[in-house]
C-alpha cells in the first residue's frame, strides 16, 4: 500500500537495552580510588569493571 510506505519506522527513547549480563550494585569505594576514576572521564564505571574483572582472572 501507498499509506504503509509513507509511515515513518517508530523510534525508540530512553536508554538502549543493556547486553543483560550486568547487575546494578552499590558498593563502597575509598574516596581517592573514586576522584582518580571519575578523573579519568566518561566511562569510569567500566574501567573499574575492568579492573575488578581482570583482578579476578588473575587471582582465582
């Protein structure tokens, strides 16, 4: 049909869906550790992802 055509695709708000393999947490972190990750820019809270799980390969 001519009228399906001229529909515009719906878009989508708010956050992407996440991959579902993460879970939120609170958890208590010395102030120093803390400044010098937020410091480091966006994205801080996946570099201590990172660190945390790479101290866990190398140490189970």
């Amino acid at each position: 049909d001519a009228e399906w055509e001229q529909v515009k695709p719906l878009v989508r708000r708010g956050r992407p869906l996440g991959s579902g393999t993460k879970a939120q947490v609170t958890l208590r972190l010395d102030v120093d550790v803390l400044e010098k990750f937020r410091a480091s820019g966006d994205g801080w809270q996946t570099r201590i992802n990172e660190a945390l799980k790479s101290w866990v390969q190398t140490h189970a």
